[in-house]
C-alpha cells in the first residue's frame, strides 16, 4: 500500500497487502502471513470491511479470453458542464456495459472513458449508438491502445497482447 493513513498499523497494511494481491486467501493463511492469530485477524479484517477500506472481493477476469481483446480510450467535450449536467451524464453512462471506467478531467476535455469491445466494429457501434448519444456530448476523440502493459495494478506477462 502507497499512502499511510493515520489508524491503520502495519498489521492493517499486511492484510491489504495481501488481499490485494490473493484476494481467496484463508483466514487461516492470512493470519499466519502478517503474524497474527486468526481472531485478531478475523477483527481486523471485519473492521477494514465495515470502515470501507475493503469495498468487496471479485474475481479478475481475463478479458481477452472472452474475447474482449479491444481497448479504447475516448475523451468526451460535453457542450454543458453545470453540475446537472454532469450528473445526467454519468448517471447516463454508468448503464453501459462496454465502458469499464469512467473519470471526469480537469484539461482540455471533461471525461476520459476506458471502452471494452471484441473489436474496432463492435467500438464503432458502441460509440455511434451509445456513447455519441449520452446527454451532452458535444464532441469525442478516440484512442485505441496497442497493448495492455499493466491492468488492475498488474503487469501484464511479456508477449501477452
């Protein structure tokens, strides 16, 4: 973990660590990584879900096996930018699947979109008939990347496309 957070200790930061990076570890295990014994562990980790610190558990998934191979970045110039707008908007593209991430920009344009496809014919009727038809989109740009060298805070293998 980067930043330190006054109230969370080194046993804290081990259990984030950990889960991290072995989201399926036992409790058993992961009491025995940071030098604990099971029920203090247990507390802590019960009080790190409560306090929202650990927001959940998932399973990561292996887009390109699905066959989700394509990724494209898309900034969006919104024509109005009044906080109801902005709210429209992301309400608007929360219900898209294609898009996994969404951030709101402080530069040149207003959003940067992360979009998942099978491929660029797929991306051509996500943004024609979904993205290009948000609330207030005035224009967009894309940029279709190459290749994934690190995802979810992980490096990608070498000679992975």
């Amino acid at each position: 973990m980067q930043a330190e957070h006054e109230g969370y200790d080194r046993f804290d930061r081990a259990i984030l660590t950990t889960l991290a990076a072995e989201g399926r570890v036992s409790i058993t295990e992961l009491a025995r990584r940071i030098g604990l014994s099971k029920s203090p562990t247990q507390a802590r980790l019960r009080r790190l879900e409560e306090l929202g610190v650990i927001r959940g558990y998932r399973a990561i998934l292996d887009p390109i096996r699905l066959g989700l191979d394509h990724v494209a970045f898309v900034e969006v110039r919104m024509f109005d930018t009044r906080e109801s707008s902005l709210a429209e908007f992301n309400n608007a593209v929360a219900a898209i699947p294609e898009i996994e991430q969404v951030h709101l920009i402080a530069g040149n344009f207003d959003y940067l979109l992360k979009v998942r496809t099978a491929d660029m014919r797929d991306y051509r009727r996500v943004l024609a008939e979904k993205i290009s038809t948000l609330p207030h989109v005035s224009t967009t740009s894309t940029y279709v990347a190459m290749q994934a060298v690190k995802e979810d805070g992980i490096a990608q293998p070498p000679g992975t496309a």
